[in-house]
C-alpha cells in the first residue's frame, strides 16, 4: 500500500496507530505486528495502575507508530 518511507500512506498509517495501537500496520497488512500490539498495548494500559505494564505499553505504543512511519513496502 505504501510505497516507501514519509509516503502519504505511511503517514495515514502512522496517525491511525496514534489512536489506536496496530492499526496502522494493519492498513499495511501486516497483520500479526497489528495484532501483537494492540493486544500488548491493550493489556498494559489496562493494568496502567500497575505502573511498569503501563510503561511497556507506552513504549509499545510508540513502537508501533515508529513502525507505521516507517514502513517501507518490498
């Protein structure tokens, strides 16, 4: 879908994962990174009390915009 690195559809993407963590590798079809994260991220945010899963899950979270940013297609 995107064609390289700072493409309009990796920004798409990387704003989509702003909101909501995994989707913008879903958009990309990378569908096991999507799933890992929004279920890793999911999980620490609701154990955010906890402080350290909520911690990872920001830092996951991250991790998956960085990813979507920078998406480069083969």
């Amino acid at each position: 879908m995107a064609d390289g690195t700072g493409s309009s559809g990796n920004v798409i993407a990387a704003l989509c994962s702003v909101f909501v963590p995994g989707l913008g590798q879903l958009l990309q079809g990378k569908v096991l990174p999507a799933a890992f994260m929004f279920v890793t991220v999911g999980v620490g945010y609701w154990f955010w009390f906890l402080i350290i899963p909520g911690i990872v899950a920001a830092l996951i979270h991250l991790w998956s915009i960085l990813d979507a940013a920078t998406f480069q297609s083969r």
